[in-house]
C-alpha cells in the first residue's frame, strides 16, 4: 500500500516547516527530524519541560494498550493511525511478540514516515504489516485502503496515539471516530491517548503554533466523550501512567490522558 515516487516524497517533506512525527521523534532521542522540528520542539520544552515524558508516556502506554489488546482481549488485528517514525515496541512488534500471526496497518501522512514503511513492514513470518499513506481526516480512504489486510468480520484494534490533537474542532474529530468505529464488528478495541488542558500545557501549545506546529488540547471530559457508545476497560479514562501500569512504573499523574473501550 505505500505509494509515492522519490521526487514526489521530496517535494512533500518541506524540512523548513515542523512536522508533528518528526517533532516527537527528536523528542524520543530520535535521529529523524530537522532544524525546524527541533526548533519548534524546543521553543515548547522551555515552557513545558515535561513533553519529553509526554512522549515517553505515550510509547510506554502503546505497549501496554497493545499487550492487553493482543493478550487479555485477544485481538488479532491493529489499525494504528498516526503511526509516526519507527522507535522501539512498534505496534506490531508488540503484537506480534504475543500473537505472531498478528496482522497491522499503519497509516501517516508524514512523507518521512512514508520512507521509513519499510521498517514498520517487517513483521513475523505468520503475520502481515502494511502501511497507509492517508491523512486521519480521510476515514473513508482509510477504512477502502485497510480492508486489503484486515478482516472487518473481525475483532480490530484501532490505536489513536496522540493524534487526535492534530485533528481541529472544525474537522469533527469525533465524527472521524465515530466513522472508525461505526466500520468495526462487535469485540472491537478503540485505544486514545492525548494531552489535554491545563494552563501550562495551553500556553506551550500557544508558543508551538507560533512555531507552526499546531496542536489542540481537550478536557479529560472531552477524551471520555470519544468512547461514548463504547465499554470502557478498567480503569477507564485516567491520566497515562495510571492506566493499569507495570510493576515498577512510575504512576505520578501527568497532563496526558489515555482509556481503551470496546465495542459491544
């Protein structure tokens, strides 16, 4: 499913401008990212030192959302928008690990991320990877692209990892999710996780656009409402590190917000 020719990539990358997956990257101690990704990324860690544990905080609930999701409920099959650039504990790395014969799409719509599919398509033997070139504000492209992989007559886990805070009020990111979950059978997973507003986090997000990185923080409150029609899985909707953490994990409550509900 990738797609795109080297001219075109180039032209999409626009180093000059920051871009959401390339920010995070650096944020992860990543090597993928440019002198405006950094730029932007650090304007906002003056502010608001605590983004690199938002990030953290984020990879670690991925792991954790995808190991409950592949063990306890049993899923088989992942649909991870806003993938990102590869790190470590990818979404089918996880999955896989636990159910080899796992199947994930990943979908972005970072040009960079579109370079590195290859390496987030490297699964098990028994299992399948393909990648997306699509914007979140696309469910319907999405959804065509994915059933080439996945079985819609089948439970599937779609992961939306910080990436409803790019999606603007005036894009209807709840519709966008609705139309996710409206195409999944009954035993399906939605797996969100976003920072939400806070004074500090609100004036680090006015110094970010700024920058022209855009980002829109919700109230724990407006998170919830994403699940509404869903079973949440204990404990609910619940800052990060206290959404069910492993022993040893570091639980102090952060400005970021997770939940995994399920469609029954």
């Amino acid at each position: 499913m990738t797609s795109g020719s080297g001219s075109d990539l180039q032209g999409r990358l626009k180093t000059d401008r920051p871009h959401s997956a390339r920010i995070w990257n650096y944020l992860l101690d990543g090597k993928d990212n440019f002198a405006a990704d950094r730029n932007a990324a650090d304007s906002v860690i003056d502010q608001l030192p605590e983004i690199v544990d938002f990030a953290r905080a984020g990879r670690r609930f991925l792991a954790r959302a995808v190991e409950f999701l592949a063990g306890e409920a049993g899923v088989r099959q992942f649909l991870d928008l806003g993938t990102g650039l590869p790190t470590a504990d990818n979404t089918h790395e996880v999955a896989q690990r636990i159910a080899p014969e796992s199947r994930i799409v990943y979908v972005d719509n970072d040009p960079l991320v579109l370079v590195h599919a290859r390496a987030l398509l490297t699964g098990s033997r028994l299992g399948v990877t393909d990648y997306v070139d699509a914007d979140i504000r696309e469910p319907e492209k999405i959804l065509r692209a994915a059933r080439d992989t996945l079985d819609f007559t089948e439970p599937i886990a779609v992961m939306m990892i910080g990436i409803l805070g790019h999606v603007p009020d005036e894009a209807d990111p709840a519709g966008i999710v609705r139309t996710f979950v409206d195409a999944l059978p009954a035993g399906s997973y939605l797996a969100i996780n976003d920072s939400i507003t806070t004074p500090q986090n609100d004036g680090a997000i006015e110094t970010a656009k700024s920058e022209g990185w855009d980002y829109h923080l919700r109230t724990p409150a407006q998170i919830t409402a994403f699940f509404d029609g869903l079973e949440l899985v204990e404990p609910g909707v619940v800052s990060n590190p206290r959404w069910r953490p492993a022993p040893g994990d570091d639980d102090t409550e952060l400005a970021v917000y997770c939940g995994i509900g399920r469609k029954v």
